[in-house]
C-alpha cells in the first residue's frame, strides 16, 4: 500500500490536493493512503515517532520552515523516498535539487499536471520494488541494500561489511553463512574465498591469487579456486551477451 505525506500551510492548496489525489487513486484503481499537514514541524515530528511514507509532496514557501527546511530534515531519516515540491514560485527550482527532489511543479497544480507527475513517479517506485535487494540491520538500523549497488560482502570477526558502489561500507553483526545464502541466490555473485563473496558485475580482472574489482579493490582467491572463479565468470559473461 503506497503511503504519501501532504504538507502546505495553505488550507486550500491541501484540500485541492487530496481532491486531485482521491480522483487519482480512483482513476487508476490503486490502494493508497495520505496524511496531510498543515506544516514542517509536525510532519517531521510524525517521522521522529518513526513513521515513514513512500511520497512525500511538498509546499516550498511556508513561513518559518520552508519545504526546502522540511526536505533536508526528511533526507536526514530517508534518503531516497521521493520528494515532490508544488510551489508558486520558480525560483526555488535549482535549490530542490540539493534534496534529491524528484520533481518540481509550479501551482495551480491541476488534475492533469499531478496526474502525470504521479504515473511517472509510481513507475519508478514499482521499478526500484521489483530491483533485486536483500534487507539487513546495520548498526544505523535496517536497511535496503539493492544488489545492482553492491560490489563485494566480506567478514571480519562477527562481522560482515557490505561494500558499495558508492564506497560506503554497512557494517551488520550476522551469520556469514547466512549471508552467503541470500547472495548466491543471485547469479551474479561468487565466492572465491571462504571470508568473501564478490559480485560478478563489478570484477575488473582476474588472476590465479586474486580478483581486481573496478573500484581497485582487491580480493583473494583460495588455493585451488582459479580455475573454478575463471569458469564462473566466463559463464556470467555469456549468459549476460
């Protein structure tokens, strides 16, 4: 069930809102729920108790907090659910892309402006739901991990560190053997040593001691594997051809 959040201090904007959003989700026959607020502070409240929404709609120019304010304490608890900012003024436009907002649409905002808005944006989040992605609990909480994001796993005591593209490193307390089972599921991933796992998209080139990964790490190859790691990559190679 898709979860969106409303936030504009001006009472009519928001009750136009929700209008657009219940013709919206009656034309295209989809279960969603809204929450309206009348201003930042108690929409970031409401996710301060934990609370968290798939959309987040904002009003750009409020008094006191503005939907720019708003949008970066959002990023501070969620970092990639989409922002979407309805303002009256375009001046703000460039300033919305340091949230990450999804989109910018200047008011009126009508029926056929927000519904286009929101069938492109709903693609998206059907796209990135269906992405491959195993979920973990690090030590900043749970999290999302999308296999297409990440390069190697490895352990180090009793714990496992994912490596990411983006050369950030989540640390979580679990099972290596556990995860080896929710990775090699995926047809990407091999395990040339038994404290690593390496996903196959990322592999640079490999040797008979070690795999060199496109962010220059490197990797270990256990004593006799060569030949087992070689075959498995060739086969991955193939297969995506």
């Amino acid at each position: 069930m898709l979860q969106i959040a409303v936030c504009d201090d001006n009472i009519d904007e928001l009750s136009n809102m929700v209008q657009l959003i219940n013709l919206y989700r009656e034309s295209r026959s989809i279960y969603c729920e809204y929450a309206v607020f009348p201003n930042g502070f108690e929409l970031i409240s409401t996710l301060e108790k934990g609370k968290r929404f798939d959309m987040y709609c904002l009003d750009i120019i409020m008094p006191g907090f503005t939907g720019i304010d708003v949008a970066k304490e959002i990023r501070c608890f969620d970092k990639t659910t989409p922002i979407l900012f309805f303002t009256s003024s375009p001046e703000f436009a460039l300033e919305s892309y340091s949230v990450k907002a999804i989109n910018y649409v200047l008011k009126p905002i009508s029926k056929e402006k927000l519904f286009f808005t929101f069938d492109e944006l709903l693609e998206q989040i059907k796209a990135e739901k269906d992405e491959d992605a195993v979920i973990v609990k690090s030590n900043e909480g749970i999290q999302k991990i999308l296999i297409s994001n990440l390069v190697f796993a490895e352990v180090i005591g009793r714990s496992v560190l994912y490596h990411m593209r983006s050369g950030k490193v989540i640390e979580c307390t679990e099972a290596f053997s556990s995860v080896c089972g929710k990775l090699l599921k995926y047809g990407s991933f091999i395990k040339p040593h038994r404290s690593y796992l390496v996903n196959m998209q990322y592999m640079d080139t490999i040797e008979n001691h070690q795999i060199t990964l496109q962010t220059l790490s490197t990797i270990p190859i256990a004593q006799g594997k060569a030949k087992e790691m070689k075959q498995q990559y060739l086969n991955y190679q193939m297969e995506r051809e």
